[in-house]
C-alpha cells in the first residue's frame, strides 16, 4: 500500500510537471544590453545596440523558447567620441554596412534548445539581419532573472560584405573580420 501511495503521487507529479502551461517573461529592455566588439588588422571598435522588445519562454524552470527583436538604429560605437564617432556610426549604418533605414530591426527566434549542464541551454536560433535569416547556435546561462550569452556572426552570411577579405582580396590591412561578436545580457 505504501509503494502504491509513493507510486501514484511521483506519477502526479509527473504528469503536473509534464503539463505545466509555458510561462513567458517578457525582457526589461532598457535594462538588457546587447554589446559589439567587431575587429579589423589594425585595431578594432566596440559599442551596443538596444532591444525593441523580446521574451524568453519557461516551462517550469526549463526555458523552452525566446525571442528577440533590435533596434538597429540604436547601434553605436562606444570606443569613439565626436566627429570620429559620428563618422563611424553614419558607416555601420549605411548601406556598406547594417542598412538601418531600410532594415531598423532585426530579430532572434529560439527554433531548438537543449539542456547542456544546470541552468545551462544549446540554443540554435534563426537570425535575420538585412531580411536574410541564418542559423546561429550559442549557449545561454539562465541565472534567476537575467541570462547572458556571447556567440560570433559571421556577417557576410547578411550581405554585409564591406572590407571583407573573403571577398576583396587585394584589401590588406584595410580588412575588417568576417565575424563580430555579441555579449548579451537580458534581464526579465
């Protein structure tokens, strides 16, 4: 009788478990950052870009889905002041670069996830920037209400071409890399 009683109670926690209804908690975007470090042969710039919005989705305690949406036109340069500055954030949003006029956004969707280690997930996520998607794949720490991650963009897989050695060869020390990293800290 008493493993009768154990038996059906871990089978209804079980199944209250397994039928617990997601819960989406929505990113606080003035406090969530997303900061940029793209280096060149000579040297390198960092700078941020802000959330529009963005959520992550919990089952439980297990994150189960997210997704994100940047404002493009918010993307700056913070090693730079004044006229350089002004100068570098005109070119990253150009067309040479990151188009923000005809693309302000861009978006991050969660399409796979995996536990890797407590608190710890694999996510492959489909990024559009330039309205061209392509997969990315990077872990993300999920620590009470934050989560971080940093992962690497290969940005010619968005037509972002500008002072790519893939491409111009004969470029030099005038060559930018192909990828750019991206901190990310989001606070729901």
């Amino acid at each position: 009788m008493k493993n009768l009683k154990s038996i059906t109670l871990a089978l209804v926690v079980f199944i209250a478990t397994a039928t617990a209804s997601a819960q989406t908690k929505k990113i606080d975007a003035t406090k969530s950052k997303i900061e940029w470090l793209a280096k060149k042969v000579t040297g390198q710039h960092n700078g941020v870009v802000s959330f529009k919005d963005g959520a992550l989705v919990f089952k439980g305690q297990k994150l189960v889905g997210g997704s994100f949406t940047v404002d493009m036109t918010s993307l700056t340069a913070t090693d730079l002041t004044g006229e350089y500055l002004g100068k570098l954030n005109g070119h990253l949003k150009s067309e040479d670069f990151f188009s923000t006029e005809k693309f302000p956004t861009s978006t991050l969707v969660f399409k796979k996830i995996g536990a890797k280690a407590k608190d710890v997930y694999t996510v492959t996520a489909d990024l559009t920037i330039k309205g061209t998607t392509n997969p990315v794949t990077f872990d993300i720490t999920v620590n009470g209400n934050a989560a971080t991650t940093t992962f690497n963009v290969d940005r010619t897989k968005y037509d972002i071409k500008y002072g790519s050695k893939s491409f111009f060869e004969s470029i030099g020390d005038k060559a930018i890399n192909d990828e750019f990293e991206l901190k990310v800290t989001l606070n729901f």
